[in-house]
C-alpha cells in the first residue's frame, strides 16, 4: 500500500486556497459565459482561432460551453476544501487529483462543445 505523509499545515493551506481561488474563476468564467457577457479576449475563455474571429462565434461557443465550466469548478472546490482538512495522505492524494481529473474532464468537454456548436454556426 502507497504511505504518504499528510500534509503540512502551509502546504494545506495555500494548495487549498490556489484549488478554490481557481475553482471560484472558473465558475465565474462559465456564468459569464451563459449570461453572454464575457466579452471577446486574449485573458480568458475559449480562446481558439474559430471563437476569436468574431463576436457572435465566441459568444455561441460560450453559452454551450458556459455550464460545463461551472459544473467543473466542483472538482477543485470540493478537492481544496478537502485540502484544508489534511486528510492522511493517501485519502489526500485520491481527493486532490480527483478533483483535479474533474476539473480537465469538464474544461475538456466544454471545449468539445464549443466546437461543435461552432461548427454549426460556420456551417450555416
């Protein structure tokens, strides 16, 4: 069996505050996104040759893609509250990147649905 040391309080703490903060900037991301106001930029958001050539292409893959985000903000929510915790290591380790596999898997498939709904849009 995998034995891991727990956590350092310091450790816990600033992995546990980077987990939230990023899970707090995604979720905004996703509800500005279905709102239809974040606005076209070079900072944040899908940023692709495809949502970049015009306005209503980045607004479009943003709705589709917008509540994907917000539901992948969980992961590192969830993983940085656990953090705090300092669970034994092994429970630490399994939560942490679960949150954080989460967290890739939603940003992954909000891109493929951006895609797909850009597609649609340069189609028709």
């Amino acid at each position: 069996m995998l034995a891991v040391e727990p956590m350092s309080t310091g450790d816990a703490i600033v992995l546990g505050v980077v987990l939230i903060v990023a899970a707090i900037v995604l979720f905004e991301v996703g509800r500005r996104s279905i709102a239809g106001t974040l606005k076209r930029n070079w900072v944040v958001g899908i940023r692709v040759p495809a949502t970049m050539e015009s306005d209503a292409s980045w607004e479009a893959a943003h709705r589709a893609a917008g509540r994907l985000l917000q539901i992948g903000a969980i992961g590192p929510l969830v993983a940085g509250v656990v953090a705090f915790l300092r669970p034994s290591g092994t429970v630490a380790l399994v939560v942490i990147f679960g949150g954080i596999a989460w967290l890739l898997v939603f940003v992954l498939w909000s891109g493929i649905r951006a895609r797909k709904v850009l597609d649609g849009v340069q189609d028709g």
